[in-house]
C-alpha cells in the first residue's frame, strides 16, 4: 500500500520531469496539466475533498503572487528600466573597468552580489537579478543562469535574512543557533566548490580554470570562511549578507591583481563609443536602483528593528484552506516585502535617471506581457505543491524513502534527496523546511541519529532542489529571456543537480559516521 501510494504520488513529479525534459512542452503548459493530475489524484485516490483541493490550490496561488512573482517582476523591471534609460551601458563600462574577463565578472555579480541579494531578499533575487545583469553585460545565457543556480544552493539556507533555517528551528523545536552551525558545516564543501563549477560552467569546461585558480580560490574562501563563522555564532540571520559583502569587497580590490595574463578567449565586448570614463556621479546615477534596493532591504529588515517594526504590521492575514484548522495562514505584507521595495528602489532610481512617467509604465507592462508564462508556470508550481502537501502526496514520498532506507541504515545518503524533492515540488527553501523539516528530525530520533544533522540535510537539499525546481526555471527562463525554453534550461542544469545531490548524500552520510550534529 505505501508502495503504491509512492508511486501515484510522484506521477505530477515524473510528469513534469517528461513534459519538460523529453517532450520539450513549455513550462506553463506542463505545469496547468500537472495541476490537473494532482487535483485528480487528490480528490479520486486520497480523498481530499474538492473544496479542499480548489482552495488548496488558490493559496498556492495567491502564495506564489504575493511575495514570489512579485519580487520576480520587480527585478526584471528593475532590469529592464535600466536597459531603457541607458543606464546598464554605464555598468557595463564600469564594469570593464574592473575586468572584461568573464570569468570574473560571473564571480563578482553571479557569486558575490548574487550571494547577497540572496541573504537580505531572497524569492528568487539571488538569479533574477545577477543573471540579467551578465547577460546585460555580454555573457551567455544558458551559461549565466546556470552559474547562478549552482551559486545559489547552499546560500539559501539563510536566505531572507535566515528564514529558511529559523523556520526550520521552529517547526523542529532545535535550538536555532546550534542549527545554524550544522547547517553552515554541512553545507561547507559545497560552498567552497560552486565558485570553480561556476567558472568553468561559463568558461565550458576545466580549462576554463587556467590562471583562475587564485582568483576563484579569493572568492570562494572570502565568502566562505565569514559565512561559516557568523553562523556559528551570530546566528542564521547574516551569514549570507556578511560573506557576501566580504567577498565583493576583496574580489572587486584583486580582480586586477589576481586576473589572468592569457585571458583572450574570455573577454566580453564592450562597445566604446568614447573613451570617456565613467564619472562617479554618473556611476552613482546609474547603479542607483541598485543601491537603493541595497538600502531599502537593509533598514526594512530584521538589522533595523524599529522601521521593521513600524511597518511589519502593515499586513493581512488569511486562510485561504477550507479546513481552517489545518490551514495555513497567509500574510500579505503590504509594504515590507522583497518585492515592494524593489519596485520602490526601482522607480526612484528611474526618476534619478530622469525617466519619464511614460517610460516606466511601457516598460512595466512590456516586462509583464513577456513574462505572464513565467507568472502562470509559478502560480500552477504553488498550487501542485500545496494540494499535494494537504492531501498527504508529498508526505506519502517521503514515508516510503524512509521506510526503505531505515532498516539499511543510508538514510543519511538519502535525507537531501528528501529535501530536494520538497524543493522540487514547492520551489521554496522555507516551504520544504515546514513540509519535510519535522519528518527528518522525528526520523533521525528513531533511527539514533542527530535530528540537528537530518534537519540541516533537509534545508542543503532544499538549496539544491531549487536548481530543478520548474518554479527555479521559470525565474531563470525569465531573468535570460528564454521563455519557452524551460525544457532546455532543465536538461542543461539537471546534471549539476545530479553532482551537488550526490555530494550532499555522501557529506551527510560522512558527517552522521563522525558523530557531527550529535
């Protein structure tokens, strides 16, 4: 019964995967039918009545508008503002006059700011965001967003200024700051290592780490080793922001120093109109929006507790679910979300760059009229993911991976795979953290295992699971202007999925046999 259970449950999952990866459907169609499976498989096998499905579904979808899509279109108007106003040639040559090296340029947006945006916004910022800046600057597309996925899988853990992790320490009753340090130390090698995937993903292959050896080392330890460290003892909140800062800091004072002699096959063509360098005030004009998402994310967030909580109250909360008891309660922050002040950031620095009302609204509803697949495949992804939770789908995979492994004792080989499946089907490092976070914390406890350790597995493969995640893509397929061209993304990423979750069994698997976590 388990078994068959498994099977029915993961029929939206391998659909997805087939519809995406081998019948190249477009993302937002494959996602709509995936609805319909689980809505079919939720109501005829378990039970789950069709008020409880439909309204299941409509959180997942208000769920996915407000923050995710939001903070999505936010950035890619943000993006695309910059583009009319002429303000990303500026970048661009200020960019170059930090290095025309691709290679580094990946490093010092994708890694380091993308790190960043990660730790004080999250919600897909961390690839929205850095991917349309390098493809901006000249950079290959697939090759970009692909980097940015694998930069982005262990940083989610304290991602949103740590609320993947503190949610975890939540609904598994662990002490927050000793989860903090197994988190950091699970996720360790797997830091240290998406620096050199990154640069030899743009750079198509290990030859792409000739002479980078130094530079990528620079970035992945300044990161690294602050990132370990505030985790360990500060706590989950400002591991990713301090890293982030650290390593941009040292990356952008070495990148000349430590850049590559024979570096021909990997410079980016910068259009010289003049030779006229950039002025600071017109540096400071054009990075503006940028800055000020900067400023705004910081005193909005947890780091300045009184304009945090002057304005945190400023909110709606719903339950959407018919079944109020076990229904979630959705909060709509109204202005002290992600997405809000980006947009905010965004129309300010339009305004520095002296756009006019005009051109913000045609690039607004040019940004949504390419991007509504995007807003269809996320919301679709969301509703998947909240029927299969309440009609116990997902929870039914994960029953019968436990009950397999157990009594073979390779659970831990198999808890990040656990995770990455939450991931998968939710698309958020939060969400799986509250759907499979106490499953792996009561599992480890009757296995005889650190519940801190299986826990800390679940969020690093939450991290990884968003590589793969159609919710991830479509972000991705949207950041590169690739819509259409999620099965193509998917096909490319799936086998550094494949690396990352293989190398997070083992590093679990090792760490439970050194007593880690105990």
């Amino acid at each position: 019964m388990l078994f068959l259970k498994f099977i029915l449950a993961m029929i939206p999952i391998i659909w997805l995967i087939i519809a995406l990866s081998v019948l190249k459907i477009p993302g937002h169609k494959a996602c709509l039918i995936a609805l319909a499976i689980t809505a079919v498989l939720s109501v005829g096998y378990w039970r789950l009545s069709v008020i409880n499905t439909v309204t299941g579904a409509l959180e997942g979808v208000l769920n996915a508008l407000w923050p995710i899509c939001l903070v999505i279109i936010a950035a890619l108007f943000t993006y695309n503002l910059t583009l009319k106003t002429g303000a990303m040639e500026k970048i661009k040559k200020m960019l170059a006059g930090v290095s025309t090296d691709k290679r580094i340029l990946l490093l010092i947006i994708g890694w380091g700011f993308g790190n960043f945006m990660e730790g004080m916004a999250g919600f897909g910022t961390a690839v929205a965001i850095p991917a349309s800046m390098l493809v901006g600057i000249g950079l290959n597309p697939l090759g970009t967003v692909l980097a940015c996925f694998c930069a982005n899988t262990a940083p989610t853990a304290f991602g949103s200024v740590g609320v993947p992790t503190t949610t975890l320490a939540s609904v598994t009753n662990l002490d927050v700051l000793a989860l903090s340090g197994d988190v950091a130390l699970i996720q360790l090698i797997l830091i240290l290592m998406s620096p050199f995937i990154m640069v030899m993903i743009i750079g198509k292959g290990v030859k792409a780490l000739k002479g980078m050896i130094p530079f990528t080392a620079l970035a992945s330890l300044s990161f690294a080793i602050p990132w370990f460290f505030a985790a360990k003892v500060i706590g989950c909140e400002l591991p990713d922001i301090i890293g982030s800062i650290i390593s941009l800091i040292l990356m952008v004072v070495f990148a000349k120093k430590l850049s590559p002699k024979d570096n021909s096959e990997y410079l980016i063509d910068i259009e010289k109109e003049d030779d006229q360098p950039v002025t600071l005030n017109e540096g400071i004009v054009a990075w503006s929006p940028f800055i000020l998402i900067f400023i705004l994310l910081m005193i909005t967030s947890k780091l300045c507790p009184p304009i945090q909580n002057a304005i945190a109250g400023i909110k709606t909360n719903v339950i959407v679910y018919a079944d109020k008891e076990v229904g979630a309660t959705l909060g709509f922050s109204w202005i002290n979300t992600p997405g809000v002040m980006i947009f905010i950031a965004a129309i300010i620095g339009g305004l520095i760059q002296k756009a006019s009302v005009s051109d913000m609204v045609s690039v607004f509803v040019s940004t949504m009229k390419t991007y509504w697949k995007t807003i269809v495949t996320i919301c679709s992804v969301m509703a998947v993911a909240k029927v299969m939770g309440y009609s116990g789908m997902t929870k039914d995979i994960a029953n019968l991976l436990v009950a397999v492994t157990g009594p073979l004792h390779i659970y831990p080989l198999i808890s990040p795979l656990i995770g990455a499946i939450g991931a998968f089907v939710t698309g958020s490092g939060t969400s799986t953290c509250v759907l499979f976070g106490p499953l792996q914390a009561s599992t480890a406890a009757q296995l005889g295992l650190s519940p801190s350790w299986m826990a800390a597995a679940n969020v690093m493969g939450a991290g990884i699971g968003k590589m793969i995640s159609p919710q991830g893509i479509a972000i991705g397929a949207g950041a590169i202007n690739m819509v259409g061209q999620e099965s193509k993304i998917l096909s490319s990423v799936f086998k550094y999925f494949i690396i990352y979750v293989v190398v997070a069994g083992l590093i679990c698997f090792a760490g439970t046999m050194m007593g880690f976590g105990a």
